[in-house]
C-alpha cells in the first residue's frame, strides 16, 4: 500500500480498492475509533486474554524448529 500511494496509483481515500499480491483485495475504510481516521484490515481481529492465551503461545521447541527451516 505505501508503494502504491508513493507512486500516485492510489490516492487513501475511503472506498478505494488495491489488490496486495497473494494476499488479495482491500479496501480502505473509514475508522470508527478515530476522528477522520482510515484503515486496512488484514484480516479478522484477535483477542489475547488470560483464557486463550495457551492457544496462542508458541512452545520453545515450535519456535526452535520454525528457525531452523
């Protein structure tokens, strides 16, 4: 997105669609959470918390075997 705008083949405003590549199509929109704010989501948001956070941490030996590859 930022090689986009740089380059003048995409102007951020609200409603505007960029393909990423692999990672598909977007649109920006606006932000509720920011007065004249806009965003792009990635994907669906997630919530750590005390209940899921064993779901979400990655074990010493998965992290190990991920930087070897």
């Amino acid at each position: 997105m930022s090689y986009l705008l740089a380059t003048d083949q995409l102007t951020g405003e609200i409603g505007e669609q960029f393909v990423a590549g692999r990672m598909g199509e977007y649109t920006i929109e606006e932000d509720p959470n920011r007065e004249g704010g806009k965003r792009v989501l990635m994907g669906p948001f997630s919530v750590y918390n005390a209940d899921n956070l064993d779901e979400w941490a990655v074990s010493d030996e998965a992290a190990e075997e991920e930087a070897a590859e």
